[in-house]
C-alpha cells in the first residue's frame, strides 16, 4: 500500500486537531507526535503498509534527521 491523498489528509487533520491550528505553522514536539500516532488509525501498521515514507507526522518527528 502507498500512501494516499485520504490517508495524508487523515493525519494532517489530526495533527492540526493536537497542535490547536495548522501544524505546520507551529513547531511540533515529540509529545505532539506522540500523540498523534497514539490517535492515527494507522498507528502500528506504517511501517508494515510502507505509508510512513509520505506521512507529515513522521517527517516532522525524524527532524533534521530525515
């Protein structure tokens, strides 16, 4: 499975819901991150699916490692 523009918009919302607006005006922690794979329905299963390569919430919590 690859990720899709549903599956994006899916996490973007709730990163916007945990962040109190548009996640990526704020700067996200890890306790945000967290949180938001805590409550993404694909949680435990990204790695598996291969969708965590076009997930935002990963992204941000790789840093400047990415």
């Amino acid at each position: 499975m690859k990720m899709t523009k549903e599956i994006r918009e899916q996490i973007e919302t709730i990163m916007n819901e945990v962040c109190g607006g548009a996640w990526y005006e704020s700067e996200m922690t890890e306790e945000m991150c967290e949180k938001v794979c805590e409550r993404c329905p694909y949680s435990g299963k990204c790695y598996e699916m291969g969708i965590m390569w076009g997930c935002s919430n990963w992204e941000e919590s790789m840093g400047e490692e990415l």
